[in-house]
C-alpha cells in the first residue's frame, strides 16, 4: 500500500447539493468555523468528544510517514502537503467539521446571482498573517492569479484547470490579458467572481487548498522556491517553524482570529511536532507506547494504521476502543502509461492487448491480504460508496485473474518471448511488498518488471510528468463525485499532471464535459457509466482496492474528529493538563 496520496481535483459538487447552490442567492455562515474544538465535535461523524473544559498550552509528537513535498497552496496536491497546509493557511470555505457542508472561513458569508453565475464573497475582517500584514480581499486575487500562471517557476500550478470558468481566466492562462477580468474588489472587504457558466459544484473547488490566503509582499521578499519548501505564511492557526527531511515543526499563530465557543483563542496547543520517519513498525510502536498522540490516514497514510500493526491494534481491548473509523472515498490503482514512446523509445503499453494480459495477470486478493483485510478490492476505478459506481460492468469490461489468458494475450501482442516494464512507486516497506507481489504475478504471465522505488516527492515528479511507464499510486477525494475520479484519471485537459496514464479520447472527452454541468443525476450516472465501461475496457489502469480510514487516537487528547475530506483539525486539540508528548 502506498503511504500517501496523490490528492484528488475533483470538478463537480454531488447532486444533492446543486440546488442549494442555484438556488442561494443568499448563502451564508454566521461566523467561523464553528465545528471545531470543544463546540464542534458532537457535530457529527467520528469525535473525541467530552464535556470537559478545552485547556489552552501543551504540545503533541506526532509521526509523518513522508517528508513534506510542497508548501505553496498553489502547488501542492497530494495529502501529505495538504495536512500541513491546512495548519498554515485558510481559503475562502470549508467544510463543517466531518459534514460535507460548506460554510465560511476567510469569507464570512457569499451571494450568488439568480443565474448562477456572480459570487459575491463578503471577507472576514480583522484577519490578520501571521507576520501581522492584514488579510483582503485582494490577497485571493494575487493566489489566482499565481495559480494561472502558467510560467510560474519553478513549477506551475497543477489547479489552474479548476478555475479556467472564471471569465477572463483562460486568457490570462494563456498569456493575453494581463489581469483576470472575472475578478473584482469593490473594496478591501468585498471579492467578486464572475463564472462564464454556471458551476454547481464552484464552492467546493474553493473549499480546497489552491485559493488560500497569501500576501504578496512576504512571496516576493523569499520567493516562490522557498515558499514552496521552507518559508510558508498564512492566516491559519499555526506558522510553520521549520520544515526538513526529518521533522517539520508547527507552533501556535499568536495573530489567529478564530476563537471557540467560549471565547477562548485557538488553537489550544502550542506546538506541533511531525517527526518524518518513514518504518511502519516505529509509527505503530511509538503509538502504542504513548510517544505519539494519534495515527491518521492523512499522517501515516493508506487506512491510517501500518499493516503490520493492524492485526495488534484492532484484536486489543486496550488499543481498538481508542480507534475511529470512516469511509476514505479513496482508491489505489496501478496506472498503464498509454503514451506512443516514452523516453524516445516504443512504449509497448501503447498496445491494448499487453494492458488487458497485465488486468487478467493481477490477483488483487493477493493485496487485500497484504494489507490484512483492513481494505477491500475495487474492479473499476472509483470506490463503490461513490454515486455512478457501476454495479454490473459490460463483459468487456470485466477481468477475472485468468493467468493462462494472460499469457496468450501477451504473445497476441507481439511479445512471444516476453517484454520488460519500469514500474514506479514510493520507497515504504508496505509498498514494497506488494510491489513484489505485482512483480511476481507479471512474471508468471511474461512480463519482466523493473522497479524504481523512491521517495514521494521523487514519485510525484516522475508520475506528474507523464513519464513513468508503470506506477502504483492511490486517489483520495476532494470530494465525494464521480467526475473527481472520472474526470481527473481520463479527461485528455487533465495530461499529464492528473491524467498521468496520458489517457486520451474525444468521445470520452465528450461524455466528461457533457456530465460536468448536467444538473439531473440519471443522465451523469449513464454518462459516467460510459466512460467506465470503455476505459475499463481498455485497460488504461488497474484498480486495486479502496480504504477504510482509521484513526488512533489517545485517550488524553480531546477535541478531535474524523472527516474524509479535510484533514487532522489540529486547531480544535487540546491534551489534558501538564501532559506533552
């Protein structure tokens, strides 16, 4: 199992909330993120909650599988950055604790227009960075415009797509106007967006990282190389102290506007230490020991528990009434590079007969096992708690673990006496296995596999380029739609950062962007099931299981909940007194 996740960019909101949104032209949150702290963990989903008064000071330890990859909320995408960026900075929106509800964060409430297409975001005021540099509307304008820039060095955006709706977006992206004439600042305190079309789902894309608050002057005084790596500044509950390939450090934002319930500032704790260590079996044995203060998906990565300490922790009484539980809306798939050469050579992975023997050839039983049953498998790329999940896929689109046909398949290809393929993934010991796994099953049926194991940063670079030829990698939601997988893996707008297999196809172009603002959730479910069966069918990636969230969680530390799409609210944390780990 990879230990972290390439972070989803999903592009339409779920059905049930297209209504709400066409129909708010007067949406709004009557004041911070309430669902934090000792005020927010009763407010649904999986909560460390008690009765007890949050103690404010104290510190926690904590375990971080990966080094941190990016820093810049324009840049990062994958949810090890994620769970730092979502200490430093704040976007317009965001979720209500373990609740897909949206309400406000920097922006205290929003209109929209009765044709779904002006939002008008009032800002919090008396926000302030972190240096003290006071938070405006204006900030929001600069991070677009960084995300749209193309050029950006030392390297672009992977969101620009995301915002290429607003009007006047696509021709700052492509380099012909010099500001983006959608976007508007009445004053300091007033953010106006204007969309081309109207966009259900456009609150949500807000919700997510890339638009979050920067400043200016601080990006151009370090530049966008160490923003990127050791200098981020926000508006959020923690400054990031340091950040190296062994510890990354977070403490207390003196400047944080946000207070609980009972007016006490937040966050609660002083510090925060992430130490980088990437042996499962330490994760787990630091836990145990109470050297840590809990393990999550979004920390250790995959279910949140290292496999080799599932059986241990979910068979002890002492261990297992301290873990929560939730649906990840994630997947992990080995992606099939279709790209006509790779690195000036014939990619034989061009040919569909050689992808369709790799399908038959894989026993994804043989992963659930590894993974000691703590994920079930997955036939189709997305996980099944996701509405257009397809319960009966045409024949076509079907594999069985059919080894003799495997074999046969390979030789139709042009590959009598076998062929050779590099395959890529993270250096974890989990991924390692069943990277031997996988090796071992494509032996059996002809194919010679390479490995190249490295570090994350090292993984998303090589993936994100369109040039890894085979590779192991696992989708987490943004959130819960079809189109954040579908949309994101096949769409030929998405080469090569999102669509890393290099998947192109206009008649499945087509059906993406015709799902993407259809408003009646039959005809998405039948486009979506289009796209599945055909891709499926040839054999673009294979699907390997999808995971159950766990979270370890010590019995001294308070205020915490779970939720699939935000990350560990570290905001809301305290521990009992005098206790530090």
């Amino acid at each position: 199992m990879s230990t972290s996740w390439k972070k989803g960019l999903a592009t339409v909101a779920s059905i049930s909330m297209i209504g709400v949104l066409l129909a708010g032209c007067g949406t709004s949150n009557g004041g911070g993120n309430s669902a934090g702290g000792a005020s927010n963990t009763a407010s649904g989903g999986t909560s460390t909650s008690d009765n007890s008064k949050p103690v404010e000071g104290g510190s926690i330890t904590l375990d971080l599988t990966q080094a941190v990859p990016d820093l810049d909320p324009a840049v990062a995408f994958d949810t090890t950055s994620a769970e730092i960026e979502q200490q430093v900075y704040e976007p317009l929106v965001t979720y209500k604790g373990s609740t897909n509800d949206i309400i406000g964060d920097l922006a205290t409430d929003w209109n929209v227009s009765q044709d779904g297409k002006t939002y008008t975001f009032h800002i919090r005021k008396g926000v302030k960075f972190s240096n003290g540099d006071p938070m405006t509307a204006k900030n929001f304008v600069y991070q677009l415009q960084r995300i749209l820039d193309k050029k950006m060095q030392p390297k672009p955006s992977p969101g620009a797509s995301f915002f290429l709706n607003i009007t006047g977006a696509q021709a700052y992206y492509d380099g012909k106007a010099k500001s983006i004439s959608g976007v508007s600042t009445p004053d300091d305190y007033t953010l106006v967006i204007q969309l081309d079309k109207p966009e259900q789902f456009f609150l949500k894309i807000l919700a997510m990282p890339f638009l979050s608050a920067t400043d200016p002057s601080f990006v151009n005084k370090v530049g966008n190389a160490a923003f990127d790596t050791t200098k981020a500044m926000g508006t959020g509950p923690f400054i990031l102290q340091s950040n190296g390939q062994n510890k990354v450090v977070l403490v207390k934002n003196p400047n944080y506007w946000q207070k609980d319930s009972q007016g006490n500032q937040l966050p609660y704790l002083d510090k925060v230490t992430m130490n980088v260590n990437n042996n499962p079996e330490l994760d787990s044995m630091h836990w145990e020991q109470g050297q840590t203060a809990f393990m999550s998906p979004w920390l250790i990565g995959g279910d949140g528990i290292p496999t080799v300490a599932y059986p241990t922790i979910m068979n002890s009484p002492k261990f297992s009434k301290l873990v929560m539980k939730e649906p990840m809306n994630s997947m992990y798939y080995i992606g099939l590079n279709v790209k006509k050469t790779l690195d000036g050579k014939p990619n034989p992975l061009s040919n569909v007969k050689l992808r369709q023997a790799i399908e038959y050839g894989f026993d994804r039983s043989q992963y659930v096992k590894l993974e000691n049953g703590a994920d079930k498998a997955v036939n189709e790329p997305m996980p099944d708690s996701i509405e257009g999940f397809v319960k009966n896929l045409d024949p076509s689109a079907q594999y069985t673990y059919d080894p003799a046909k495997a074999k046969q398949l390979v030789k139709d290809a042009g590959f009598p006496n076998g062929v050779t393929l590099d395959m890529w993934n993270t250096n974890q010991s989990t991924s390692k296995k069943e990277d031997q796994a996988f090796q071992a099953m494509m032996q059996a049926i002809g194919i010679k596999i390479n490995l190249h194991e490295v570090t994350f940063k090292d993984f998303l670079t090589k993936a994100m380029s369109g040039d890894a030829q085979v590779f192991f990698s696992g989708w987490n939601q943004d959130y819960p739609d079809a189109s954040d997988f579908l949309n994101t893996f096949f769409n030929s707008n998405q080469i090569p950062e999102n669509n890393m297999t290099n998947y192109s196809d206009p008649q499945v172009d087509q059906w993406l962007n015709a799902a993407e603002f259809n408003a009646s959730a039959s005809d998405r479910d039948n486009l979506y099931a289009k796209v599945i069966n055909k891709v499926m069918s040839e054999a673009i990636f294979v699907p390997t299981t999808e995971t159950v969230g766990h979270w370890c969680v010590q019995p001294w530390v308070h205020g915490f909940y779970t939720s699939n799409i935000t990350y560990d609210p570290m905001a809301y944390i305290w521990v009992d007194p005098g206790h530090n780990s």
